[in-house]
C-alpha cells in the first residue's frame, strides 16, 4: 500500500517582535483565547478526502506540535503553508527528496511564489487543488507527473468532498473548521485570497455542510466549529436556510463575516438561536481615511459611521465580536493606537486580533510597494503580521512594532479583560430574555 504524508510546516505564531514577545512572556490570556480557535489544516485534509482507500494517509502537524518521522519512508509526501510557514516547508521539502519520496507542494505562497516552490518540490500545485490533485494522482500511478498543474477555472463547490477530519490525532485539536463558500467580492490591496479563490462567490450545498458538521460530531461528540469562510454572509437568503439548519445539530461554532451582516436582524436572531456566539469581524482601521487606503473602491470605508451601530446590534443579539485591525497604513499615525484601543473598549469589543500591515506576496499592496522601494525586508518568516516588513509614512519601523505590542498590553490587561467578561455576560442575560 502507498504511503502518503500530508505535512503541515511549523510557523511563527506571534512573529519576531521583540515588544510583543516580551508581552506575551508574562501575559498568556492571547495565547489561550486565540489557541481555542486553532483548527487542523483544512486545505490537506480536503485533498485526503480526495485520496483512494488504496493508499495509507498519515496527517503530520508540525504546526501544532507533532514530530516529523524524517525516518519513515513515504512514497509521496504533500504539503501546504502560508508565506510565513514556507521556509520550513522547504526544509522539510528537501529532506524527503533526500530519502527518495516526491515532494509536491500548493497553498497560496506556492500558486504566487511557483517558481520559487519548484526549487524544492518535485510538483507545485497553482490554485485550488481539488481537481489538479485528482489528475495529478493519476499520473503519478502511471509514473509521468508533471512538475507544474494549474487550476485553470475556480471549482464547483457542490463537488468538494467531505474532509477527512477521523485522520486526525484527537488529543490535539479543540476546535474544527469547516468552508461553506470561497471567494469575495470586496477588494481588499493587502488580501491574497482574491488570487486563489477569485471574487465571484461560490458556495456548498446546505446538505454537504451539514454532513461536514455530521462528520465532525462522529469523531468529536462536543466540538467547536468555526466556519473559515473568506466572508460567510454575502448570499443571506443562502446562509439563512444553512442556519436553521445547524440549528438542529446542537452546536456552538463561530465564523468570519463583514459588518454588513447586521444589516439583516432576521439573520442575527437566526445565528444566535443555531449557536453562532462569535462573529470575526475585520474592521481593520477606525478611521475614514485609514479604510479608503485599504481599498480602492472604498467599500469598507463607506461602513465606517456605521460602525458603533452595527456592533450594538450584533451584541444586543447576544453575539461576541472578535475584532480585526490592521497598523500601518499610509495615512496611521502614532495616534492610531489609542484611538483603536478606545474604539474596543468603548464598544464592547470582546475580543481582538491587532496586526502589522503587511505586503503579501502577489497583492497590490506588495506590488504597489516594491514598485516604491519600501519593502525593507524580503525574509517571508516575518511576513506574520506582527513584524514589519515596509516602511511606513508616518512612523519608523520599530514605532509601528512597538505600537500594535501597546495595543495588546492595554486591551489584554487584567482590568480590561475584567470590564469585557462583564458585558458578556450581560449581553447574553439580555439575549436569553429576548
């Protein structure tokens, strides 16, 4: 029987900056809030669902602590990563190709950065890899793979199949994802999931979602699902008829959205009745200007005054808001630390993931900034959205660093974490009495 390993590289999780590291060495709320939310690679284990029974499969994340057997022997070895992961996935590359197994290798970085994969994989897999993967199994069975195999048009979703999530170490994960769509049609400069999974949007059946989740509950009786959508909400009629049938199944699960789901107070009502309490939310920047830098055609800057209206409907559902925002844009001065800090905490924000811009490989913003010589560093091991890699206008390099490990000392500090704990639990006192 062959032998596949499907290998998920080690990455940096909180980056190189130093203000940061030095904050988490003595603060370990982020650490636990954000591990709860970490879920098994996705990506491989959708290709595992692709695999014949002919072959044996062993799922290796060395990202959340499983050991590598450098010693076994693996007839193909497969693996993924993000920019930040992708120096280790090409150690890991290089040392199977040295025992004699075919190394191929996808994900994002790898569809962008192809040439640079091929240095160290026998194949490189370019876009989504449902169908590639599928041809690609067939030719490596006939002994004449190809060294490159590009999805050429994005694929239909309602033929993706169920994950392989019994693969999985059990003792390893607490939460599980699952993807109900792909693709966005808003046009972020610094998102590089518009290159991989395009903007029209395409979305799974009601019924394969359900027997995802059905899947899931057969290997863990009590699990979290967070649902790792680019933007779950976009078709709402869809994703109304989706939740009430969740609804069913008795879970507590989480997903990412813009603010535009409040908007419609049926679907709020609807996500909390199905066990919706957190909703990841990117508002990015607190200013007008900071969101027209972000995107051209200034959609999200055109939501910002309704910001602090949208957040308290969402909360007066009894929905927690984990939010995003991003440092560095060209128009953030120093001031957008405290000005982001008092947005939190004045509206409630119970939870938060604060980051560095940074140019991703194949994005405008990368292609804008090489083109202006401020990309200062071309290390992809901290392109980790904790480090800077550019130059900002208004700030230095270690002003910025220092700045966004600021944010995370204020808003994860025992007071404010005390205050947040308390509106929870007055938000869901309203919400069950609703």
């Amino acid at each position: 029987m062959p032998k596949i390993a499907l290998i998920v590289p080690k990455g940096s999780k909180y980056g190189k900056n130093k203000y940061l590291k030095s904050f988490l060495e003595i603060n370990n709320v982020v650490s636990s809030f954000y591990g709860a939310w970490e879920t098994p690679n996705l990506s491989l284990l959708t290709i595992a669902g692709l695999i014949p029974d002919s072959y044996d499969i062993s799922f290796i994340d060395e990202d959340h602590g499983m050991e590598i057997p450098f010693e076994e022997e693996f007839d193909i070895v497969a693996l993924t990563g993000m920019t930040q992961q992708i120096y280790r996935a090409y150690e890991i590359c290089t040392e199977f190709k040295k025992k004699g197994s075919y190394v191929v290798i996808g994900g994002i970085h790898a569809t962008i950065m192809a040439e640079e994969a091929l240095k160290y994989a026998d194949t490189v897999f370019i876009g989504e890899g449902e169908n590639i993967w599928k041809k690609f199994l067939k030719d490596y069975e006939n002994g004449t793979p190809y060294s490159r195999y590009t999805c050429k048009e994005y694929i239909d979703l309602r033929e993706s199949p169920i994950p392989r999530y019994d693969i999985l170490n059990k003792n390893i994960y607490s939460s599980y994802s699952i993807q109900t769509t792909r693709g966005c049609p808003r046009t972020c400069n610094y998102c590089t999931l518009p290159i991989m999974y395009g903007s029209t949007y395409r979305y799974k059946t009601v019924k394969q979602i359900i027997d995802e989740i059905k899947a899931i509950q057969r290997f863990d009786s009590d699990p979290f699902i967070f649902f790792a959508d680019d933007n779950m909400f976009i078709q709402k009629e869809h994703s109304k008829e989706l939740v009430r049938e969740i609804e069913k199944l008795g879970i507590i699960w989480g997903t990412q959205t813009d603010i535009s789901v409040a908007e419609d107070e049926e679907l709020l009502q609807l996500l909390y009745k199905s066990g919706c309490h957190w909703l990841f939310i990117g508002f990015e920047n607190v200013s007008e200007d900071g969101l027209i830098f972000l995107d051209d055609k200034k959609w999200k800057a055109e939501q910002r005054n309704n910001y602090e209206r949208a957040i308290e409907k969402i909360h007066n559902n009894g929905i927690h808001i984990w939010g995003s925002f991003m440092f560095g844009g060209d128009s953030d001065t120093d001031s957008v630390f405290a000005n982001t800090l008092d947005f939190t905490l004045k509206n409630g924000i119970y939870s938060g993931s604060f980051t560095i811009l940074t140019p991703l490989p194949g994005t405008q913003l990368f292609k804008q900034m090489a083109e202006e010589k401020r990309i200062i560093d071309y290390d992809w091991s901290r392109y980790t959205f904790w480090d800077v890699v550019f130059q900002p206008v208004n700030m230095t390099p270690d002003e910025l660093a220092k700045g966004v490990a600021w944010v995370y000392q204020e808003f994860y500090s025992k007071e404010n974490v005390s205050r947040r704990a308390a509106n929870l639990k007055n938000r869901l006192r309203k919400a069950r009495h609703k």
